[in-house]
C-alpha cells in the first residue's frame, strides 16, 4: 500500500501562485508513475499533469501547459506542482495519484484516472477574481 498526502492549498488572487505537495509513504519502492488531477463539484475529474516512472516525461493538460509545473524528488517521495498565474478556472480540489508501472506511459495512458493506483484525499485550492 501506498499513502498519498497533498498539502499546500489555499485561497489566492487571479494571477497569483501556489505550490502543492504530495508526499508518499508506505511501500515506496518499485516505479510509480505520478500525476496530478483535479475536480470541482458536479464534474469529472480532470487530468492536470503526469510524470512518467522514470520521471523522463512529463505531461500537462492544455489547460495548464505554461502555468504549471511538475518537480519529483524521488529520494524524498515527494511530487510538487508549482502553479503560477492562477485563474478563477483553476478553482478545484487537487488530488495526487500514484501508478505501479514499469513501462514509461504514453500521455493517454497516464491522463486517465483509472489507471491509477492510489489516491490522496486532495487539497483546495481557490482562486479568486
């Protein structure tokens, strides 16, 4: 089993930044994939970005390409997004997810929320106009 715990959510302005992170304990070892999803109620959840196992390929959502970005530290566990000029939008809680895998995923494979493993219990993250 694996443990995922998001932290670094907040309220922020429109253009402002906030950055998250997701710390992983438990049975660490072995490869993971490793992404970032988000939901607002009433709605699916939606892929954010993705890091393959070997942390060679890292994919993001159009919606947030050039805003975000995704840093690993593998000897840590840990996965950050750092999110810069917030919009009203990007309003949602942020969940992290991890994958047991030990291919390097495509981005439509590791866009899709059923191919994960674990899952955080997510963090808010508000942006207001």
């Amino acid at each position: 089993q694996v443990q995922l715990v998001e932290s670094g959510g907040g309220l922020v302005q429109a253009g402002g930044s906030l950055r998250l992170s997701c710390a992983a304990s438990g049975r660490t070892f072995g490869s993971y994939a490793m992404g970032w999803f988000r939901q607002t109620p009433g709605k699916e959840r939606e892929f954010v970005v993705g890091s393959t196992w070997n942390n060679v390929n890292t994919y993001y959502a159009d919606s947030v390409k050039g805003r975000f970005t995704l840093a690993r530290d593998g000897a840590k566990n840990t996965m950050s997004l750092h999110m810069n000029s917030l919009r009203p939008e990007d309003t949602a809680v942020y969940l992290c997810a991890a994958r047991r895998t030990s291919i390097v995923d495509t981005m439509a494979i590791i866009s899709m929320e059923s191919r994960y493993d674990y899952w955080g219990q997510g963090t808010q993250v508000t942006v207001s106009s």
